[in-house]
C-alpha cells in the first residue's frame, strides 16, 4: 500500500475546517500589538505549529536548547515527539527568564488557563479584521493554520510541512525517519526572520519592523 495515498487529502482535511490563515503582514503586526507576555506564546505558535494548550504546558526540562529541540508529549494525542526550533525560536526561548517549571507562566508560576480576550484584544488592536463567519473567524488555534499556510507559500513541500507539524502518519515517518531531523530543521528554517525576534530585556520582544520604527524615530523607544 502506498503510504502517501490520499495523504494531501488527509493533511488538509484538519487545516480547511478553519479557511483563514494569517498573512505575514498581519503576523507582524498581531506581534507588535500583543501585550509582553503574548509576544513570544504568539511567537511559538506561528513558528512551531503547536497547539495552545501544548504552548502554554511547555516546560523548560521539555526543552535542549543546545540541540534546538523540543521533546513533546502532546496534550491532543499522548505521544512524544520532537520539534526542532528555528534559529529565532533558540534566541526568543534564550531571551526568556527562567521563573519556574513553565516557559510561558502567568504571575503566580502557573499556565494561563485562557489567553482568549487578550488575544482577541491584540487583533483589533493590530487591526486585523474579525469575521462573523465561523470558519473565518481568528482563533488562536488559526496560529497553527498560518503556520502551515507561510510554510507553504514559502516553498515547502507537502510532506516537510506534514512531518513539522506531525500530520504525517506512522507509514510516512517511517519512510523519513533516517532524515527526518535533518529534514523538519530545514522546513523550520524556512519561516526565520518572519517574526524578526530581538531580545531587548527578559522576555520584552520586538519584532523587526518595530524596532525599524524605532531606530527612524527614537522618541518612539521611550513611548
């Protein structure tokens, strides 16, 4: 049986329930608008693929930064996997204080349990224009969309971006798995320099185009 029949069929099945993806535009300008602390939750999802509840459940023993690695037990499925980091995943993670067991902790060293309202808040600040339409509408989870969308767009194929973001089923990863981490870092790769990730102060991020701003008009840094 050939392993990769129906598999775009398959691949695709999950993203198009939700049809809105994020263009790279408004990925910078969610960034620029999101509050210090969901700068770089937003930052892990656009680059990563992972779903919310697998970010805000990140520990730091989950991760190898000298490996640029993430070891992964799913919340969705149970399973244990790997997820290589793009170089701007290493410095943003880099750039982040080590308060507790968590990476990306609310103020009492516990996960968010909803980030929701904040992120709505960040995308009518930023300007990005919320649909009535179900399928349209932007939810965090539309990050893992967009992810696979700007992987696409950007030239990766079918089945790099399906073994990133674990689509791929267990007869295609074993057909890559002499070269599948060679292969995911190469596909990581590809989205670097999307988020532009500056470390300024402890987990105080800036994307590229805000810091440009910035360096034309410096009263703007003070703001």
């Amino acid at each position: 049986k050939n392993p990769f029949e129906n598999a775009d069929d398959l691949f695709y099945k999950e993203n198009n329930r939700r049809e809105r993806a994020l263009t790279e535009d408004e990925v910078r300008r969610l960034i620029d608008a999101c509050p210090k602390y969901l700068k770089p939750i937003v930052i892990a999802a656009v680059y990563t693929g992972l779903r919310k509840s697998d970010i805000l459940n990140l520990k730091w023993r989950d991760i190898d930064l000298k490996k640029g690695l993430i070891r992964l037990e799913e919340a969705k499925t149970g399973k244990t996997r790997n997820i290589v980091l793009n170089s701007d995943m290493i410095t943003l993670l880099q750039s982040l204080p080590v308060k507790c067991q968590y990476v990306f902790p609310n103020k009492h060293g516990k996960p968010f349990k909803d980030i929701k309202r904040s992120f709505e808040a960040s995308l009518k600040k930023a300007g990005i224009e919320q649909s009535n339409d179900r399928r349209r509408k932007i939810v965090f989870h539309t990050l893992r969309h967009t992810c696979v969308s700007l992987l696409t767009e950007r030239g990766a194929d079918t089945t790099a971006v399906k073994n990133y973001v674990a689509h791929a089923s267990e007869e295609m990863k074993k057909h890559y798995t002499h070269l599948s981490e060679e292969y995911a870092r190469r596909t990581a790769e590809i989205l670097n320099g999307l988020c532009g990730v500056i470390p300024v102060h402890g987990n105080n991020l800036e994307t590229l185009a805000k810091n440009e701003e910035m360096a034309k008009n410096p009263s703007l840094a003070s703001a």
